[in-house]
C-alpha cells in the first residue's frame, strides 16, 4: 500500500526540484524528506529517483508514480471534501495566502472565525500574487487571496476555481499638494507624460504584477520616467508618494487611506481585480467555505 503522505512529498518534489525547496515548503528536514523518498520506493518496489553527490531527479518511473499521485491525492481531498459537507463539521486546518496590502484587513475576519467554529485551525501567511496559484494546486495553501492587474476579466485553470472579489480603479496618485490634483485634472496619455518627465516614477520590481501592468500603460502612453525608483508593496509607494518622494500608479483604495495623496483618474481607465483561488477539489469542504465566507465579509464582497 502507497503511503498517502509519501505521496504527496513526491508530488511536492516533482514541483520543486530538490530536496531541500520540498523540505522548506514542508517544514521538514532535507534528511526526513529523503527517508521518506527512500520509503515510498521500497513500498513502491521501484527506484524513484536519481540520486547524485549534487543532487537528486526523478526516474521516468518517480514521473509515473507523480502523475498518479496527483490524481490520486485529489480523489482524496474530494472525497473528504464532501463527507464533511454531509456531516456540517467546520473543522480542521486551513492554510490562507493573501496579498499583503489586505492581510491586516482579512486577519481579524479570519480569527473570528475561531469563537464560532472552535475546531477550525486557520493558518495564515503573507504571499504575492505571482506564485500563490502555484501554492494552491500544490496544497500549500487552501485559499489564496490574490490581485490580477490584466485588462481583461481573470478565469480560471485546470484545477483552480476562482472567486470574483472586488475590481477597483487604478489612479496615478501623486502628493497632495500637486498642481495638476488641485485642479482635479485627468490622467490622460498627455498627463502621463508630463507628470513622469517631471516626477521620480515610484513602482514595483520587475515581475511584480502591479509593475507588469504600470509598464504597459507607460508604454501606451509613449510615457519615459525620468527617474525611476522600486520598491515594494504598495502602502509603502502610497507613503513615499505623501512624502513628495514621486508618484505611482495605485489602486484607489490604497491612495485613498493614505493622509498626503491625492490621485488623478487615469483615462482610459486601468483596473485591478482581487480574488480567491480555491482548488476544486474543496469546493464543498465546509472549512474552506467558512473562510472564503469571511474573506468576503472583510471585502464587503456578496456570498
């Protein structure tokens, strides 16, 4: 018999790469992530990987066993999924990424969740965007909260149900005391212009999504910095903007609770979407409904 937790160590492997990414996402050792490699081939009765004094990789027959277990593992989780439908229990762990910027916003949310449901256990980390889909499908996570700055309404993937939360404006939000905010002027492509010949661009590194989005409406906007600083997060480009240190593109909200911003309205309009991600195969799991229930609370987002 396949050991179900060995399994999903393979699986979890099969993702990383090595031994020590597998045993860093898991919280184990390199040496028990090995063991429990080394066991899962002697119940198997076939060597799984390839081991070296560098490294270790997958045999095509580790592939094999990986393809399945994935298969496997999610019959598993459906199947749990709906027998705790069919009982009401709201209980056990769940494990919850979400972007920084509202963290403190869903945390207080999430923690209620214990006085009404006391055998829930609701783990929560701080997580961006970019790879916390990856974190979902491979269980790491059980519900992502996440924002897609793409023009277009995001969809789902194999795997992945997504949960529409909330589509805000993105502004270009400069100090208060810019002359262009005093007159209540627009952001148009001539703006844009303007402002960044004039202003240090604040944003975020490169393969930040909010800085894949920003490059594009430059782009569009035949708009160069002048100067350009990264930085990350985005209350901390919210407060450098109050500072007179530059400007940035920010959701509407974020500008909006920051004393010392003003915005101008970008025209076209540019927008985020935040969602939830959550895995098909606990769309019925009474837990994980608890907390996307909650996330939408803190959001004012409708169930």
């Amino acid at each position: 018999m396949l050991d179900l937790r060995r399994l999903e160590i393979l699986l979890r492997f099969a993702a990383r790469g090595t031994i020590a990414a597998t045993a860093a996402d898991l919280g184990y050792s390199p040496s028990a992530v090995s063991q429990q490699l080394a066991a899962l081939e002697r119940e198997a009765g076939v060597a799984l990987l390839e081991r070296t004094a560098q490294r270790a990789s997958l045999t095509d027959a580790g592939r094999e066993l990986a393809e399945h277990a994935e298969r496997i593992l999610a019959a598993v989780e459906t199947a749990g999924s709906r027998m705790r439908a069919r009982a009401g229990a709201v209980g056990g762990r769940v494990t919850v990424s979400c972007l920084p910027t509202l963290a403190a916003v869903l945390a207080p949310r999430l923690a209620a969740l214990r006085r009404r449901h006391p055998e829930l256990t609701v783990i929560a980390h701080e997580t961006g965007s970019t790879t916390a889909a990856a974190g979902v499908l491979d269980r790491r996570y059980d519900l992502a909260v996440i924002d897609d700055w793409s023009p277009d309404k995001p969809t789902g993937s194999a795997g992945l149900s997504v949960h529409h939360l909330r589509r805000e404006d993105v502004v270009l939000a400069v100090p208060a005391d810019h002359a262009p905010a005093e007159r209540g002027d627009r952001a148009t492509a001539a703006r844009l212009r303007q402002v960044v010949r004039d202003q240090t661009w604040l944003c975020a590194p490169v393969g930040q999504l909010s800085r894949a989005a920003g490059d594009l409406r430059l782009a569009a906007a035949d708009a160069v910095p002048r100067q350009r600083w990264e930085f990350e997060g985005l209350h901390v480009l919210a407060a450098l903007v109050a500072s007179g240190a530059g400007v940035a593109f920010l959701p509407a909200g974020v500008a909006r609770d920051q004393p010392g911003v003003a915005w101008l309205p970008l025209v076209p309009r540019m927008r985020r979407h935040v969602l939830a991600l959550t895995r098909t195969t606990t769309r019925d799991d009474p837990a994980v409904a608890a907390c996307l229930q909650a996330v939408r609370q803190a959001l004012g987002t409708q169930g």
